[in-house]
C-alpha cells in the first residue's frame, strides 16, 4: 500500500470510527428512553440493564452505520479539499478516482461485513432481546408492577402502595380496576394485601389478594335504575386472579408483531419459510374460491300448481319454455311465492358477498405477512448498498463543498440521511399494506438517491461545483444594471 492510500485510510477510519461511537451512544439513548418504564423504578441489577442494552443494540447498527459513512465521507473529504490537499494530489497527477480507490475497497469490504452482520447477528440478538424481557417479567414479576402509580396490563389497572418481600412480590394496598373491552362498566378489587406468584415456563402471572372488597356496577335494563349507578359489594378472605404476562412481551399492533418475528431469520430461513408461505397461500385461495363456488344456495320450495281444469283455472299462464328467458323472470313465478323468491335471492346474495369479503380479508392478511417477510430478507442486502450508496454520496460531496469539520458537513449529512430514512420508511409500510411490491418497497431509497450519488461523482471528477451560482446571479446581474442605466439618463 502507498503512502497516500495509507494515509487517506487512516484519516477516514479514524473518523468514521469517533463519528460511528458518537452515534451509536446517542441511539442507544434513544433506546434507553424508548424503554424506560420497562427499566425504571424495577429494582433491576446493573448485569441485567447491560444485557438488556447489548442485545437490544446490534438492531440500530443499520441506522448508524451508514449515517456514518456519509457523515465521515463529507468530513474526511471536505477536510482534504479546504487543506488543499486535493489540489496538491491534483497538481501530481492524482485524480479524485484515484483517491478514493483504496476507500473503495475499504467501504466494499465493509459492506460485505454488514450484510453478514444483519443476517447472522442480528437475529440472534432480536431473538436473545425479547427472551430476555418475558425472563426478566417471569424472573421478577413485580417488575411488571410499580408502587404508588396504575399500571396497565391487559384488561387490568393494578395500584400497590407498598412492595415487599425479596422479589417485590409481597404487596399492601392493592387496589385493581378490571374493565371488559368495550364496556362500560367497571369492577374495582381492594384489599390490604397481597402476593405474587409467577412460573417461568408460564405467561400467567398470579395474583393472591387477602382480605378485600369486591365492588361490580350492575347494567340495569330500566333506565331509571341505571341513573341510581346501582352497584354489587362483597368481600373475601383471599381470592386468586390469573394475569396473562403475554401483552407485555408483544408491541401495540400486529405489523410490528409480525417484523419482530422475521427479525429473528436469516436468509435461509426467509426462503424456507416464504416458500411454505407461499403454497399455504396459494391452498387458502384455491379453498377460498371453492367455498365460494360450491356453496349451498338458499332452496326455494315454490308452492305446488293446482292442475289445470278447463274452463275453471284453464287462466294460468303455461310454464315457461327452457329455450327462452322472459324479460321479467318473476312471472313466471306464482305471485304467493315472489317474496319468497326475492329474499332467498337477497340472503345468497349477502351470504355470498359475505364469504367473499371474508376470504379475501383472509387472503390479504396472508399477502401483508409474505410481504413482511420478502422485506426483511431484502434488508440484509439493502443495509449492505446502503453503505456503498452514501460513501458514493459523502466523498464527492465533500469535495465540492470544500468544507470539513462538524458544521456544514453534519447538515448535509442529516438532510441526505433523513430523506434516506423517510423514503425506505415510505416504501416499507407501502409494501406492508402491498401497495407496490416488497422488492420496490425496500430499494426505493435507494433508487431515488443512486442518480443523486453518479451526478456528485461525475460533477467531483470532472472539478463541477454543485451549483453554477454565475448561471444563476447573471440573470439578476443584468437586470440591476440595465435598471441602474435608465436611472442614470433620466438623471
């Protein structure tokens, strides 16, 4: 290796290396916050909050690592164009290109590690990070539960004054409001203490209450009794209440439900499980479509003709021919038996439009998770670009700007990256609801800016500055002056 690619590298990853730190500390602050109430005030030793913190921050990796890249490239190479350094090269035949070579081959390699990084480590440390957490709740079930405050699980608000015990689990001034989703009606449970009982190869958590009253509102069908607010009172000597643990292990709504779970997969394991996916699929749809069609219509018994005798009911309309269909098809029908024709019709008709509906409600669910999986397996190899894309990016922006340090560089490089992140957000939750395909959805960001990266390395190489402000001011120019001119003569 020469000097000056020695040198170029060692400038760069020094760089990227205190940019890269400084990030990651400031994201996994970020994730502190995100999970402070799963962290404070749980009597958790620091041996936990540690394993809690590191195997939750290898899925932030991918949001740091090319933020970095850019902001180390604009750095790196501002620094090198406002020192005339580039000038220098330039003077000794040294092209931008040539420059950068040895960063290329760096960044490539770089690339390559980040890719392995997102499909080996990642997983595992998603897959370590929420078993950690129902651990920790199985472990410690009072950590599920803070003094002095409601805290909300599931269908239950529970309040404990006071925490004993070595675990917690021993408690005093248990207060519980139990509502129904949906009702109105709430069921408040006081007692003056209790006792927490957890299994770790269980979800339920168990809740011992002694010595409590048990107040109901009742629902009363006459209004009038419902304006008195009547309610039930009873008291117990202890009384056993069963909590599912499983909603504090789970996130607020199923698509990040479903991302949790391809996380947790490689890319062998996306491809073997999108193919089962698949031919689960495509075997729901071809059932789908054969409930739809052989389904049971609505049977009509029509009431019975009365035989036709002449000159008596000799008036009724023959039947009608099999080769001709009537304009009106309810003629040819007895006018006893129209109404029932007419809602056997509207019932298969909501029947039907209903076993559509359903299936393919079904049917997009089915599609929605396919889709999350084709995402997550394209990410490992859009993290892997996304490096190349901003090096390609931050190096010949930092060489047209001519500017290094934290200033300017640090504004170009949040404005560029937060584009990146909101298009690839865009597009992933586009996919998601397949509204365009899982393969666009995820190299939108990337296809949008890759024009963005060729025109800065072509204007870099061939010394194009990023604007042309003479193109821009001329026009000004000249209609200052020519206005300064008439000014003059009339004078």
């Amino acid at each position: 290796m020469k000097i000056l690619d020695r040198y170029i590298l060692t400038s760069f990853i020094q760089t990227f290396a205190s940019v890269f730190i400084i990030l990651f500390f400031i994201f996994i602050l970020q994730g502190i916050w995100l999970f402070i109430a799963e962290l404070a005030g749980k009597d958790l030793d620091t041996w936990l909050v540690f394993k809690f913190l590191l195997f939750y921050s290898p899925k932030i990796v991918p949001l740091v690592l090319p933020l970095s890249i850019l902001l180390a490239s604009i750095m790196t190479f501002g620094n090198f164009a406002e020192n005339y350094e580039f000038a220098a090269m330039k003077s000794s035949g040294i092209s931008l290109n040539r420059a950068m070579r040895s960063l290329i081959i760096f960044i490539c390699g770089l690339s390559v590690v980040a890719y392995f990084f997102a499909n080996d480590v990642i997983p595992k440390a998603e897959y370590k990070f929420l078993n950690l957490r129902k651990n920790i709740i199985q472990r410690k079930p009072a950590m599920a539960i803070v003094e002095g405050q409601f805290n909300a699980i599931g269908s239950f608000n529970i309040k404990v004054d006071k925490k004993g015990g070595e675990n917690g689990e021993k408690l005093t001034g248990v207060t519980i409001h139990k509502r129904k989703p949906g009702a109105v009606d709430v069921t408040i449970i006081r007692s003056k203490t209790g006792l927490l009982v957890s299994n770790e190869k269980s979800n339920l958590l168990q809740l011992e209450l002694y010595d409590g009253f048990y107040y109901e509102d009742i629902a009363s069908k006459n209004p009038a009794e419902r304006q008195k607010q009547p309610f039930a009172k009873s008291s117990f000597t202890k009384q056993v209440m069963n909590i599912d643990l499983t909603i504090l292990n789970s996130n607020d709504d199923d698509e990040e439900q479903v991302a949790h779970t391809n996380n947790m997969l490689n890319v062998s394991e996306l491809s073997y499980t999108l193919d089962s996916l698949q031919a689960t699929y495509d075997k729901e749809a071809k059932s789908v479509v054969a409930n739809i069609v052989q389904r049971p219509n609505g049977v009509f018994i029509p009431t019975p003709t009365p035989a036709i005798v002449p000159g008596v009911n000799d008036t009724i309309k023959p039947a009608v021919k099999k080769d001709s269909i009537p304009q009106d098809l309810l003629s040819v029908v007895e006018k006893v038996d129209r109404i029932r024709v007419l809602e056997a019709a509207s019932n298969n008709i909501s029947s039907t439009d209903y076993e559509v509906s359903s299936g393919q409600k079904a049917l997009l669910e089915r599609i929605k998770n396919i889709n999350n999986h084709w995402l997550a397996l394209y990410d490992k190899f859009v993290i892997a670009f996304a490096c190349i894309l901003m090096f390609f990016i931050g190096a010949p922006l930092g060489a047209i700007i001519r500017k290094g340090g934290l200033g300017l560089p640090i504004v170009f490089a949040v404005l560029i990256f937060i584009i990146f992140h909101f298009i690839n957000t865009f597009g992933r939750k586009l996919a998601q609801e397949n509204g365009i395909p899982p393969f666009l959805g995820s190299w939108m960001s990337t296809f949008v800016l890759s024009p963005l990266a060729i025109l800065l390395t072509y204007r870099a190489t061939n010394d194009i500055g990023l604007i042309s402000m003479d193109n821009i001011l001329m026009p000004f120019q000249k209609a200052f002056n020519k206005l300064f001119k008439t000014k003059n003569k009339e004078a």
